[in-house]
C-alpha cells in the first residue's frame, strides 16, 4: 500500500545526486547555520518567560535537560544526516524508514517547526526593535507593533489593543528576498551576523557576572505553586519543554545536506558542533541573568535588556539590544530558508505540487516556495503572539526528533549493511532515550498545544488523502520521482 512505501537509501542517494541544489557549504559555514538558528529568540526572548511563568532561577536546569534531549536527538540526526545527505531532514528519514504516511505526518509537521519558528522569532525580534527605537526617541504605535487582540500594558496602565505587528512582518518579508538570491550569499550575511550576537553574548555574561546577586538564585527551585509546569519538578520539565524551540537549529542544519560541499563528513560537525557551543552559551546566560534579575521580573519580550539596566550599565545597552536584533534576524534566515528545502522534497516525491518543486535558473534557489513561506511567515507573525507560536513549534519540533530517534533504531535493523560515516554510539540505548525524553518534554507542555496539534495534524492528512497519497503514486507510476523533470545544468 502506497501508506507504507518507502523510499529505498540507494534511490535517495542518487536523487541528492542528480539534484540541481548549489554545494556550496562547508564545515564552517553549516555550523554557523546551527549556532544561528540556535542562538535566537531563546537566549534573547523565551529565557526570560520560561524563567518568569515555569522554573525560576532553575532556568538552567531547564536548558541543560533540554540540551540533554537534544544531544541524544543530535546524535541521531548525525547519523542520518552522513547517511542520507538529502535535502528533507526528518521528512526525509522518515520516508526512508517508516513509510509515507509517517513521513508526510513529519513533512506536515515541520511547516509548525520552521514556518511558525521564524514568525515567533520575528515577534521577538519586532519587540527588541520597538525598544531599541523608543531609546532613540522613536515611539511606535502599541497598534501596529502588536498581535491583532493583544492588550498591551505598561506600568499596569492599559496602552492600547495590538491590530496587526507591522515590524514583524517586514523583517520575514526582506529575509525572504535575500533567501531567494542564493543559498551561499545567505550564509555568508548569516556568518557575520553569528559573529555579532555572539560577541555581544559573551560582553554581557562577562560584565553580568559581576552583578550577580546570589539571593536571587534563591530558592533555586521554587516551590511549586500547585498548577502542573509552575515552578517546582514539573516547572523544570515544562520550561525545558518551552525553551526547546531554542534548540532546532541543527535540525536546520540537516535541511542544508544537498548543499554541503561533503556532506557524508561535514553533517554530522556541522549538527553536533553548533548544538555544544550553544548549549553552554545558554546555560551561562540563564545563570548570568536569573543571578542580576529577580525572576518574577523577566517575564518581559526584552529579558537582556533588563538585566543590563539592572547593572547600570547602560553604555551596553545599545549594543545588546542591537546583537538581539541581528541574532534573531539570522534565526529567521535559518528558518525560512530551511521550510521551502521541505517543500521540495515532498514535491520530489509528488506529494505536494509540482510548483513547490520549482528552482530559479539563475540563483538555483526553491524561489517559489521559497516565497510562499515567506508570507505566509509575514502573516503569522503579525497576527500572532508570541507565546502561543513558541509552544507550537516546540511541541512540533520534539515530534519530529521522536520520529527520527526511533527511526535510527529501525534502519541499524533493516539495513544494517549500510555505509554510515558517522554511527550514533551506545545503540539501542541513545535512540531510546532521546525518543523518550523528547516525549516526554512533549507532555508537560500545555493541554492547548496539544489540542492545536491534533487539529493541524487532521488537516495535513485530510490534504494527504485527498490528495498526496494519490499524486505520490501517479508520481512513482510515471518514474518522476526518479528523474525529476525540472532538472538542470547546476554549473
């Protein structure tokens, strides 16, 4: 049955190359990729939240239990990724191992992981903008710079009702244009911007260190107050669950691998090396801040900002806000560019429209989706807050690395003979506990997430039977899946 075809490893390998993609990336510039999808929204805006509503100065526990789960994911992305270096990540080892309807459950579900990623991102980064602008004077109407329906508050006087997030917007439509000129221009805007926001990180735990004030790590856990996820044990999980979203940048690594220069060798740097540096920035940051701050005050879309003026610091704070505005700009460049390489996956295999399939012949870019994604991105981030977006894409993403995680377990398996240029180690033990833990993370987040994501994930397999299922096999029937029609000379 056409539900449960798979994609043979052999027959994705000879698509990734016969594919008309650009390889142009190497070790470097994919893990720069990684630390800038990485280093985003979570270390600048959703740190602040997660320790406010959920963990307190436990924070830390929080991002070292997330970045526990995303290692042993981590892991088996890397073996995947040196094994079937083709554009798709967990769309594409899902065809291969689990059949197509799991894969175009995951397809679907990444649209939540990356296209909902980058407009939470571009709320966070619509907020860093507002503030930057209003210490130059510049004072934009609560308006325009807010989700529709959203009452905006301050100093608890009520300052008006948000109609639609403009700044939002224009930061997903302008990173859409630079996206559609090239993949290795988009990386090299994206290498400097890495080296900005991690300059500007490491100033601020430099001199927040300084200004720590250890009663404020106390209690370090604070007790619980009786609802599940605030505070205490189940705060932990559920802040871990929260800041996860923070953590899909080597996943967008691995949407890159028909681009990478070698990517049997240079995947698997790329994922895990990105996912070090920015683990341990997150965790010095979480401290740093919890440490300057009170906890209760950080439930803010500016957290950075905030501790430095409770050093005083005030020189820095221009800079800090300016590193947050150009950190999450590269966040949105990750994400936007790795949603429309999905699409044309799924389009390869005749599951989605052959348009969604389309490259531009003179920058080799999946320019149509490409710009699909990006207003769709505007819209989202205009009209949405972000809370809501950020739970979304977490609970999206840890359902993704569920399925990769066991997916790495049924190929060693089935296809033990395979090549594999980086083996996930301690098997069956580490696909077993990173399947687990993101799971488990997945149940603490709240109720309502988990409603939105059966009502999106109905919608995907109505779409699937209706029409997916169908134009796969016309696909496989004709031989277009084999030799895609819109090949071209990528030299």
């Amino acid at each position: 049955m056409s539900l449960f075809w798979r994609k043979s490893v052999e027959q994705l390998r000879a698509d990734a190359a016969a594919g008309t993609l650009r390889r142009a990336l190497g070790p470097m510039q994919l893990t720069m990729l990684g630390v800038g999808a990485i280093i985003g929204a979570g270390i600048f805006v959703l740190t602040g939240q997660a320790a406010a509503q959920h963990a307190g100065p436990a924070i830390v526990l929080s991002f070292v239990a997330a970045g526990v789960a995303c290692g042993f994911a981590g892991l088996c992305y890397a073996e995947f990724a040196s094994m079937i270096p083709v554009a798709g990540s967990a769309y594409t080892y899902a065809y291969a191992t689990m059949g197509e309807l799991i894969a175009w459950i995951i397809g679907w579900d990444l649209i939540l992981e990356y296209s909902l990623g980058a407009a939470t991102v571009a709320v966070g980064w619509s907020g860093y903008v507002v503030s930057f602008l209003r210490d130059m004077g510049v004072n934009l109407p609560v308006e325009w710079t807010n989700a529709r329906g959203l009452e905006v508050l301050e100093n608890g006087v009520a300052m008006g009702t948000g109609v639609f997030n403009i700044p939002a917007a224009i930061i997903a439509l302008l990173v859409t244009s630079l996206l559609v000129l090239g993949i290795k221009e988009s990386a090299s805007a994206n290498a400097a911007i890495v080296v900005v926001k991690v300059a500007v990180i490491l100033l601020f735990i430099a001199f927040g260190a300084a200004y720590i004030n250890p009663d404020n790590w106390s209690p370090f856990i604070p007790p619980p107050t009786g609802e599940r996820g605030e505070f205490g044990f189940s705060g932990i999980i559920t802040g871990a669950g929260v800041v996860f979203f923070a953590y899909i940048g080597f996943d967008a690594v691995s949407v890159a691998a028909q681009e990478a220069r070698n990517p049997q060798k240079d995947m698997p740097t790329g994922i895990l090396a990105s996912l070090i540096i920015c683990t341990l920035l997150y965790i010095a940051v979480s401290a740093v801040l919890t440490g300057i701050v009170p906890f209760p005050q950080l439930n803010v879309p500016d957290p950075i900002a905030v501790g430095i003026d409770q050093t005083g610091l005030t020189w820095l704070k221009p800079f800090i806000k300016l590193g947050a505005i150009a950190g999450l700009s590269s966040v949105i460049l990750v994400m936007i560019m790795a949603q429309p390489r999905i699409f044309y996956s799924m389009a390869r295999d005749g599951l989605l429209p052959p348009l969604f399939k389309k490259i531009h012949p003179k920058f080799h870019t999946p320019h149509v989706t490409t710009m699909v994604t990006g207003v769709a991105v505007a819209i989202a981030a205009g009209l949405f807050p972000i809370g809501d977006l950020g739970h979304m894409v977490s609970i999206g993403t840890l359902l993704a690395f569920v399925i990769v995680c066991l997916g790495v377990l049924v190929m060693r398996y089935k296809r033990p003979e395979l090549d594999r240029p980086f083996r996930t180690p301690g098997m069956p033990v580490v696909p077993l506990l990173g399947a687990a833990s993101c799971f488990y993370l997945m149940y603490y987040l709240p109720g309502v997430t988990w409603i939105r994501l059966g009502v999106w994930l109905a919608i995907g397999l109505t779409i699937y039977f209706l029409y997916g299922m169908r134009a796969a096999e016309r696909a496989r029937a004709s031989g277009e899946t084999l030799q895609p029609a819109e090949l071209i000379d990528s030299h």
